[in-house]
C-alpha cells in the first residue's frame, strides 16, 4: 500500500511541479506583454503637426520662437535613415515634398508633406525616407546639438 501511496506523491507532485512551471510561464509571458503594451503607450513619441507655414524663412522664425537653433536638411528620392535615435530633441519643418518617419516605439509611419512640423523627442526609436525629393529646416535644442549632431545606434539607447 505505501509503495502505491509514494508513486501516488511521486506523481502529483511531478504534476504540480510542471503545472508550477507552466503556470509561471504563462503569467510571466502575459505580463511581459502588457508591461510592453503600457511601456509603449507611455513612451515620448513622434508626432506631426500640420502648421502651414509656406517658406523657409517662416520655418526659422518659428524655430526661432520655439527656441531652437536651426539648420538646413535635404534628402533625396529613396533616401533611407535606418532605426535611431538622438540625444536631443529635434523639431524638423518640412518645405518641400514628402517625408516619412516610422515611430519604432508605437510601429507607426507618418506622413509629412510641405508646411508641417515634425516633432521627434530625444532617446526616441525611428526611422526616415523621403519617397519624393524633400527639403526641411531642422531646429535643435541647443547650438551645442546643432553642430554635434548625429544619428545614434538603436543597441546605445539608455
């Protein structure tokens, strides 16, 4: 009777073990997804805002106003940044053409076009092309970021 009693234990808890495991490994996974689903949500992102402005010289002078140091930017047809990011924040003023912006954090492509505002935070996960020919003025928090400026490693993000 004792030895059908012990297989008895061996087994339940050899079930309960597995189910332990099987339990946490669920839970875990689930909350790993909504951890990530809120982390995401939470994030600064990339936003365009449709100003209208209808020249260079109005793009700087709201740079200007918003206290940002600018420069000129260009991009050609099929011009591809990879996935990046900045140490500074930096707002770019489309003049001409079309300029797309893939937001990595929220899996999201905006579209810019002539008179808009793009908005990118720093430590911000994204990407760009121009499908058409585009020019821009690009306004920086800093003269310190305007002049040092460039593209991170997406594996160097803090």
């Amino acid at each position: 009777m004792n030895m059908i009693k012990n297989f008895f234990l061996i087994v339940l808890f050899g079930f309960l073990k597995h189910f332990k495991k099987l339990f946490y490994t669920i839970f875990l996974d689930r909350l790993f997804l909504a951890s990530s689903y809120f982390l995401r949500k939470s994030m600064m992102s990339v936003a365009i805002e449709k100003i209208g402005f209808s020249s260079r010289e109005e793009a700087i002078q709201l740079a200007k106003s918003e206290g940002f140091f600018f420069r000129d930017g260009a991009m050609e047809t099929g011009d591809i940044e990879d996935i990046h990011w900045h140490k500074t924040g930096l707002h770019i003023y489309v003049l001409s053409g079309l300029f797309e912006t893939f937001d990595a954090a929220r899996d999201e492509l905006l579209i810019a076009r002539g008179g808009d505002l793009i908005k990118i935070p720093k430590n911000t996960l994204h990407a760009a092309r121009c499908p058409i020919p585009a020019t821009y003025v690009v306004g920086f928090e800093s003269e310190k970021a305007a002049k040092g400026f460039q593209p991170e490693l997406p594996e160097d993000l803090p």
